[in-house]
C-alpha cells in the first residue's frame, strides 16, 4: 500500500501556514488490510480509518458517484485498484486536490499549485455540483483565505449559483450546515463567508432573513453606511478583529433581522425591531440547531441591544430589568458577552470602528453594583419566599440608584 497525506495538510503547507490535523489516504489497501494493520475503523460502511497512535485519519482511496437527494444518496467505491488521480477528482477545490508522499514529491493531477499561486479557489470537476455542501465550504475557504487574496473563480461561482437554484440546498441536514457556518464564523474574515453566499444565490435560500437586510436602509445619523446588510457584514467584521468567540459572533450576524420586516413606508426608522426579529432569530437558530448558548445569546442580543447603546440614559429600574433578564447573577460570563456584542454593533459602522463604548463599562458596573447586593442581612431580617425575592430586588434598586447617581455626578 501508498500512503498520501492530502488535502488541508498539502494545501497548508504550500501556503507556509501552520498544519493542524492531517489527512491521509491510502492506495492499494483493503479494509482488511487496514484492520490488521491495528487502524480502527470510524464507521460500520465507510472506509475511514483511525491511525492506533496518532488518532489522525486515513481514508482508502475511493470513487464517489451520486445516487439521490442529499449526502446520504452517495454511493462510493473504494478498492485498491482505485488509483490516486481517481480519489483526489472527487475533491472539492483543485487546492484540496493534491497528494504528497513522505518524501514532499507532489500529485497534482488537476492544478491546485497553479491556482494557489493564482489565488483562486477552485472546482475540480463538474462532480463539484453532487454535494450542496460544497457550496458552503468554499464560501468559508474564501473567508479564511480573503486575506491572502483568493477570489472565488467566476466557473465555480456559476456553480455554485446553479446548485442554490436546484433546490439542493434544502436537503443539507442542519448538522452539516452548522459545522460549516460555526467553522466559517470563526475565520479572520467571517463576513466573506456571507458575501460569497449572498453572491451565489446561497444565502436567500439557507437564510433568507439575512438576505432580506440588503437593501434596507437605516439613518445616515446613526449608520453612515445606511444599508442594513452592509451593517450587519461589519459589525461581524469587527466581531473577528476582536477574537469575539463563536457566541457574539452569532448574535452579531443575527441582531438586526427584525429591519428585514420593516414597512417601507416606515423606512429608515425601524420602530421595534428588537421585539420583531425575535420570530427570525428564532427561525434561523432552530433552522441550523444552533448550539443553546448561541442561540440565547442571539435572541438577548437582539432583544436589548438598543437598551446597550443608551445604558447611560436608561432609568435604574430598566437597567434593573436588563439585568435581571440577563440573570446577570448566575451568568455574568453571558452578560459580558452581551456587552460584547453591542460594542461590536456600535463599531460596526462606516467611520466609527474606532469610537470609544463607554456603555461597555458603564454596563459592567451595574452589574457589579447590582451583584453586591448582600442578600443574608435580608434573611436575618427574616424576608422568606417571594418577599425575600422582592426585598433583593428593591436593595438592588437602590443600589443602582445610587450607581446611577455616582456615575453622573
Ligand atoms: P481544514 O483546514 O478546514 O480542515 P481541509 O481541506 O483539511 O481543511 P477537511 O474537511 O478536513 O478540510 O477535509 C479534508 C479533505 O477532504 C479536503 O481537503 C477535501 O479534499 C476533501 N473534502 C472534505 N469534504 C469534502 C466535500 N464535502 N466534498 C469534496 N471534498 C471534500
Ligand atoms: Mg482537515
């Protein structure tokens, strides 16, 4: 048997960047073989094998063909006659198609070094259109490599756009999305990851809420960019140039859907949107089965990311309020990243990504004033039950009061 590394780990390397987790795969071999050999089969029918010691993953070489809708109408063919150049042609990207042997001498049937050197991310086969998936993972390859300067190349983009017009889309399960979109959040430049989507047809299918912001205009006062899917590209932007984890992230892409629902007549204000979205976040969130504390955050965030920006104005019992929704006692770690979040909407805009966000710590205070609230003098005073809970809640209204009073004088 031959053993390749291929994919990432070739791709990586040319491109002088660090190399993570290696693939392998592996020519001329039975699954017996393998077995012998003490790999530890992945699945019951697929040829996917774990390394005894290193853990990595080695895959027989294998032909694919489609039979159905979805992944799971794949049928495959893996023996050892199944030569390289067959396994690598049905990759994804030509960058992804390429196979080194343990002396680094490259197999690059299909021109993935040329399109490195081209910046271009690009489809090995017209095979590419037999997995939707693939439509996703190359909008997230283009936001992680946007910085070096790949483009998605014009025949791919075509289709890419053909697949999100088949309807094919629909039959990607959520847990196959999700990993793709979480994956794609956390690159450098997340917002890519939206535009590719957006340009390819792809996102009007797989969120049609977010779309819907293009083209919707806000106040120049306060958005001096005024499109609201342009704010929305750049407060997740900033989101990635300040290492936000996956959680803000989330919560900034969806934090304004409610815009999406504004009656033209009303436009650019957009009464209550914080209260409107909540229905379309909760859509989108169940939509990909969002992890839970993705989707609490998204919906807090676009419920009270208004009442973030005018913390110094609000009364102490609204503020109260915010904290207590936030349960801020239990879950101070989710509240910060709800300050997190309206700093990164508050920066998200053309020409104020510097401006300071005094309500950042203006928030962080209250919550430290309202958490300082001792509640075992009120036990001794012999406050039981609900009026145990009231009486906390009445100290913890003064105690922001007088926060309040401090902070402006
Ligand atoms: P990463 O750095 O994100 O791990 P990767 O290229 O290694 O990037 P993997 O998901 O680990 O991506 O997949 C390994 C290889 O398997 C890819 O490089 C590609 O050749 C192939 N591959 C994975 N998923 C698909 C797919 N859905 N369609 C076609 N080829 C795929
Ligand atoms: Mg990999």
């Amino acid at each position: 048997m031959q053993i390749y590394k291929v994919g990432g780990a070739v791709r990586d390397r040319l491109l002088g960047k660090p190399v993570t987790d290696i693939d392998w795969v592996v020519v001329g071999a039975t699954t017996e073989e393998m077995l012998a050999k003490g790999f530890r089969p992945v699945g019951a029918d697929f040829p996917v094998f774990l390394h005894p010691k290193s853990g990595e993953e080695y895959a027989l070489a294998r032909t694919e063909r489609k039979s159905g809708r979805g992944y799971g109408g794949f049928t495959f063919h893996a023996s050892p006659e199944v030569t390289l150049e067959e396994d690598l042609i049905r990759r994804d990207l030509t960058i992804n198609a390429m196979a080194e042997d343990d002396q680094q001498n490259l197999t690059d049937p299909y021109h993935g070094q040329r399109d490195l050197e081209a910046r271009l991310l690009r489809h090995v086969s017209p095979a590419f259109a037999e997995d939707p998936l693939r439509v996703l993972r190359v909008a997230r390859f283009a936001a992680r490599y946007a910085t070096l300067g790949f483009t998605v190349a014009p025949e791919t983009l075509g289709l890419m756009r053909e697949l999100s017009e088949s309807g094919e889309l629909q039959a990607l399960t959520a847990e196959r999305s999700w990993k793709e979109i979480s994956r794609a959040l956390m690159e450098d430049q997340p917002q890519v990851f939206i535009e590719v989507l957006r340009e390819c047809g792809a996102l009007k299918v797989l969120m049609p809420e977010v779309d819907a912001l293009f083209g919707v205009p806000q106040p120049e006062a306060h958005h001096p960019e005024i499109d609201t899917g342009v704010h929305t590209l750049s407060v997740l932007e900033q989101s990635a140039q300040h290492k936000q984890p996956l959680t803000v992230r989330w919560a900034c892409l969806l934090h304004d859907l409610g815009k999406g629902l504004t009656p033209e007549e009303e436009w650019p204000r957009h009464i209550a949107h914080e209260h409107t979205g909540l229905k379309l976040i909760k859509a989108v969130n169940e939509r990909f089965k969002a992890p839970k504390d993705c989707q609490e955050l998204a919906l807090l965030v676009g419920q009270y990311h208004t009442h973030g920006h005018r913390a110094l104005e609000l009364k102490p019992s609204t503020l109260l309020e915010l904290l207590q929704s936030f349960d801020v006692y239990r879950r101070p770690q989710r509240f910060e990243e709800f300050i997190s979040a309206c700093e990164m909407d508050a920066r998200g805009r053309k020409g104020l990504e510097q401006r300071s966000y005094p309500q950042a710590d203006y928030l962080r205070g209250a919550a430290t004033a309202a958490r300082s609230v001792a509640v075992q003098p009120l036990l001794e005073k012999g406050f039981k039950g609900p009026e145990l809970g009231e009486a906390i809640k009445r100290e913890r209204l003064k105690a922001l009061k007088a926060y309040k009073e401090a902070a402006s004088a």
